[in-house]
C-alpha cells in the first residue's frame, strides 16, 4: 500500500529555512490583523483611558477608510436625505451680473457613483462631511461658532470653488460671490408603517459670499 504521510504534512517536506520564513510572515500578518482589531475596538468602544491617550493615533489610523458609525442601525438610523446645493453671480465680459440656477453637488456625487462597484470613501464622503461639520459648527444666524467653526466655512467655500469655478467661468466670466444652501427632506415611511411625515422639503439658505484669493484651489489666480 503506498504511504501519503508526506503529502498530508506538507510542511515537514520543506527545508528549515523556507518554514522559518513561512512562520515569520504568518505571525507578521497575525500581527497587522491585531492591531487593526484592536485600532478598531478602540474607536467604537465607549471612551476608556487608552483610548484618551491615544485618541489622535487611533482617529489617524481609522480615517477615513475604516469609519464605524451607527447611522445605518439603531440607535440614530437616517431618517433625512440631505443635498448640498450651489450657485453664484458672474461678472461676464462685458460687464453685466449674472446669477446662475442652483446646481445640487449631493445628486453630482450620487450620479458619480452610482455605477461604480468600489467607489472612494473621497467620493462618498468628501460632501457630506464637510456639510456635516459646518451645520455642527455653525448657530442658527450661520455665524460660525468657534475655530471649527471658522475652518469649516473656509472648507466649503473652497470645496464649492474646487468644484465649480472651471464650469461658472467657462467663456470668460468671473465668479464675483456664490451661495450655499441645503434641502433636506424625509425619508418616506415604509408602507406599512402608519407614520404620516411631510414630504415638503427644508432649506437652509447661506448668506452670499465673496469669492476671495484664499477661496481658490491652491495655485489658481483670479481672472
């Protein structure tokens, strides 16, 4: 009868050292794998000494591809969709002011996506983070309330610029000031839920701002 003990113990047949190597790389990636759940614990799990200490450490290492939140499950589920809408006032090349139509960034990003299978966290997030900063950091007179505050705005102005300057100045007009606002409208209640919610959307209009050398991307000059 043949014998298969060498082939039901692969390992044995290999040298020394081709199993030492096969061990180290096997504990490196035990290793990573560690510390990545660990990196992760840290961030959901509720505030803790290490997690204080280290909290710069572990936001770096999680931002932005590994973000846990809960707003998919309880207990905060989305209940709003929320869209970031822009426009602005162009000064053409003869002289006249004119304002554009409000151009919705959030369905741009959704549209940008939607036939992607593995689309960029950058792509997903960028927007909708911003938005939700500036909203946190910013009272109900949109007057920015503190340092976050005043780095939010700067973000979005900027953002919206990013985005929008090559499209607004194309024939050669200059984008004097530009608006920002946000619809936000219910998620509609399933149907057999008997909840009865509104379908009316919300805005919250931001107050026209002057474009600014600082607002540009990084290298752009005014025309």
């Amino acid at each position: 009868m043949q014998s298969y003990g060498d082939e039901s113990r692969p390992l044995a047949a290999l040298s020394l050292p081709s199993r030492i190597i096969i061990g180290v790389a096997a504990c490196a990636v035990a290793v990573v794998v560690a510390i990545h759940l660990a990196m992760v614990f840290l961030h959901v799990a509720p505030s803790n000494t290490l997690s204080k200490q280290q909290g710069a450490l572990i936001s770096e290492y999680v931002y932005p591809e590994y973000e846990q939140n809960w707003k998919l499950f309880a207990p905060n589920p989305l209940q709003q969709n929320i869209a970031v809408q822009v426009r602005g006032q162009l000064r053409t090349g003869d002289g006249a002011v004119r304002t554009t139509g409000w151009t919705d960034l959030t369905a741009r990003d959704g549209n940008a996506i939607l036939h992607n299978p593995l689309p960029s966290h950058t792509q997903q997030n960028q927007l909708r983070r911003a938005w939700e900063l500036f909203s946190s950091s910013h009272n109900a007179q949109n007057r920015p309330v503190g340092p976050r505050g005043e780095l939010s705005e700067r973000y979005i102005r900027r953002l919206v610029l990013l985005r929008m300057e090559g499209e607004w100045t194309r024939g050669g007009a200059r984008v004097e000031q530009f608006q920002v606002r946000s619809q936000t409208t219910a998620v509609t209640p399933p149907p057999w839920s008997s909840e009865k919610i509104s379908d009316k959307p919300v805005y919250r209009v931001l107050p026209w701002w002057q474009v600014t050398a600082d607002d540009l991307p990084e290298g752009a000059k005014r025309k």
